[in-house]
C-alpha cells in the first residue's frame, strides 16, 4: 500500500528540509494492524504525545489518530509506521515558531517471524554497545535511532533472534528493538527507563497486566549480575508480542510459567 | 539554487525509506563556498570519512569530492550543505549490505551574522541541557542531533549567540554549533572530544595552526571551574570564524591576544 504524507498518498518526501532527515528531530510509532484495526492504538497514541509533549513538537494528536485510523483501514493487517517530524526547518538547530510537523505513514507486510521464536524462545545476543544516559530523550520513541542501527550490526548470525543492550554504566536496559522482562522469586522485573530506553507499547501494557493480576513487579535499575539470576526472562514489543530467552551468553533457561501467562496476554492482546 | 540529490537536481527525497529520516542514520557537513571554492574541504572530507568509516557507511568518497567541487562551483557563495545517509532501508534497524548511501546536496546564502559578533564578542547562554557520553557517536557530525535541537530552544533572547553545553557529568564541551577554546597563562585549551561532541573543521584547523605557531596546547577535559578562571574564552565554527567570548552567566571577559591572533588565521581559512 502507497505510503501518505499529511494524509496525502506519497512516494516522496515532498521537502529536503524536513527536520526529521537533518537532525532525527521528531518521533515514530510502529503498529501492528489487524482486520484493518490499530493494535495497542491507545498506548501508541499515548507514548506519541508524551513525546510530543517533551520535545515540544506542536502536533494534532485527533488529525493523527483518524488518520492512523483511516490508514489501517486501508491496509487491512500489517505494520503501520508513522514518523512524526517537527517538519521544515531553516538551516540550524533552531526550530521556526511556524514549523508544521510532518506525518508519514507507511505499510509493511506483517512480520514473518519463526514460530519458534514464541514456543521455544530465542537466543540473545550480548551487544558490545551501549546506551548512553541522556534523561532528556530516555523512554521516547524519538528518530535519534544511531545506537540501535550499531548495536544490530553486531551479530549477523541468525541464531540470534535480539541483542541485549546495557547503558555505559553496565545496567541492563532492553532489547534493541523490544523490551526487557525477567523474573525472579516469583517477582517481575523490567528496567528502569528514565535515563535511557525505549518505554515500549507492550512493556506499558503487560506492567498494566500484571497490575491487575497481582503479579508482583519492580520496575528498578538491573545488573547483569541479577540477570544472571533470573528465574525466567523474556522480551516482548507491539509487533510479535513476548518471545522467552532460552539462551544468553553460557546461560540458558526453560521458558517459565510467568513467561507463558504473559505471552498469553500478549497474544489476546495482538489478536482482534 | 536548487539541491541535488545524488548528482541530480531534486526539490524532493524520492524515497520516504530513507534511514537518515528513519533513524538519522547518516552524517553531515556544513561547508562555506566563496568564489565557487568549498572552504576548509580536504578537513571536511577527512572528517566525512571517518564518519563513514566509523558508522561503517560504504560511500564513494572520490564521487562525494568532485560533487561538492561541482555544486560549489555552480552556488558561487553561500552555505553548503551535504547530507549523507546510509540510503533505503526495509523495516528494521538492520540495514541491507546492498543500501546506497545517498548524496543530498543544499544551498543556503551566506550567514548573515552581526560584525560586533567576531569584533566585540558574544554573549553565551549557560545551556542546562547535557551532552550524554556515547564514546562510538562522539566527534561525528553524525544526523542524531535532538540533544542540540532541545540546547537550542532553550533560549529565545537574541542577546545571546550562543548556548555552552556540558556533558552529563558537567565537563565543559562545546556550544551548540561550535567548538570551544579557552586561554590560561598563555596555554590553548580546548575539551577533549572522545565522550561526546562535534570534532568541528574550525577547531581541527586552529589546533594546527596553534602547532603550527609553537603555541601550547592541551585537547583535555576541562570543568566548570576551570573556564571560569580562563584568561581568553572563545567559540569557532567552519562558517564564522572565531568568535570572542565577552560573557557567561556573571563573568566577562576583554577580546584578548591569542584569540584575535587564531580570529586571524580563521579568517585566512575562509578567505579565497
């Protein structure tokens, strides 16, 4: 399907000097769509305008939620992608009072993810890179994207479904492109993300599950240390959902029963 | 005059697939052009390729040569602008081994600074936005640029040129567009560059004018207490030349010695 640009079908970027090329200035959202709806559409919406909101990116947030709407229509299933710029800029870092943000959206064919992945888990990768602490873009979904383009280039066995990544100061953060559960005593941990990170859509939304389960949950800095302790541990994003770890660095788990009563939830929640 | 995007004439990016829009996944140079001549281009085109070879960009460095001599001949004066980005991209942060980078090439007129900037000194804002430590992105003039975009918006008020920003851990870097130098009992400082940071043209070229000269010079970390304490402050960039610092926060400072010797020799730099 024909990408828009500002709810107009598209091939091109009307603009050189949209802000979004020259400084990754602006935001993105990658949805999963299925019988033509917006999967998690609230959650996305949510973590767009928190982000609009800190790097003060003056965007209409009801244009963009019929249009994602009216997209996904379209579409039928597949993986919506919406990249927010702040739109045109003069030259420098300067922003124009009368900038006009920018929305592309784009259609992707579903993710062709093994099975396997889900029922018997993944191996990850231990990424050299890391993520460096900078509070003012931590948890956004921002187009500054640098580090994970270099973290995925570190491994191209196949073996490795994701890549762990760490902050320069060893904490462990997430996935590069998904987010970072484990368990431990029957308690859930995730990292805290306030000093680097993205808050993923399916992290907000299984910390929201458990919630309601009673599932005890922490979310607090992690070292590898603890890591090297879980019980359980399993990533998960908007797209495919939770995949168990089986294997990382010399250490391997079973996939474990929390494991399997949130990818449940994931699931229902993925489903229409 | 209009752009080019790789070698043709464009006023459009052909392809919203980009990965310098997706993930600022590319780097750039802000060249002057007077009589037709790119100033300072061999330090531009030496930074570009360690810039494609530390983000692993296969860019036909000869072709991005005779394009920039080509452009610049056609602008006469003005600004140049040369985006590079790793090219297309499916979805993902993986990028193909078969992506072509892409060649955007702007025009912009010369910047109209005031006279009384190079002559009587500027005003620098103290920036409370910092600079994260990220060693692998630190001397690139890489496209992931939010932490200068949110620096920038910090202040409105035209009495201040420009904006001092430090990195996360307080060390003295850089401003928002240029690079620093400080003077103390007859020694040239400027911030080490290997944590965070731009490696400008400007400061590459003074730092070997500065040997050059036989005048000492130390690339090392330098703190807050430090700049205070600085005998001669003053910023530099490839387009201005030198500006003196006059004040930040409550200190000032006379235009002082080394600092209209290396105004200068900047000045030389961008004379044809």
């Amino acid at each position: 399907m024909q990408s828009w640009v500002d709810g107009q079908p598209a091939n091109a970027l009307a603009s050189l000097k949209d802000r979004g090329l020259a400084y990754g200035d602006g935001l993105f959202e990658t949805i999963a769509v299925k019988a033509g709806q917006p999967l998690l559409l609230e959650l996305h919406l949510q973590r767009l305008a928190l982000g609009c909101s800190r790097l003060a990116i003056a965007a209409d947030q009801a244009l963009i939620r019929s249009e994602l709407l009216a997209y996904a229509q379209a579409m039928g299933e597949g993986i919506l992608k919406l990249i927010l710029t702040r739109g045109d800029s003069l030259r420098g870092y300067g922003a124009s009072p009368e900038a006009k943000p920018r929305r592309i959206l784009q259609a992707s064919p579903a993710a062709a993810y093994p099975d396997a992945y889900g029922q018997q888990g993944i191996a990850l990768f231990d990424c050299a890179t890391r993520l460096a602490e900078q509070p003012l873009l931590a948890g956004l979904k921002h187009l500054n994207r640098l580090e994970q383009v270099i973290a995925r280039s570190e491994w191209q066995d196949p073996a490795y479904a994701e890549g762990l990544m760490r902050d320069t100061s060893g904490r462990v953060i997430e996935g590069v492109f998904s987010n970072l559960f484990m368990v431990r005593d029957g308690v859930l941990m995730t990292a805290d993300l306030h000093r680097c990170g993205v808050a993923g859509v399916m992290r907000a939304a299984l910390l929201a599950a458990a919630e309601r389960l009673f599932i005890p949950c922490h979310v607090t800095d992690i070292s590898l240390a603890q890591l090297q302790q879980a019980d359980e541990l399993f990533l998960c994003n908007s797209v495919y959902g939770v995949w168990p770890v089986r294997a990382f660095a010399d250490l391997s788990w079973p996939v474990g029963p929390l494991t399997r009563k949130l990818q449940g939830i994931a699931r229902t929640l993925l489903d229409v």
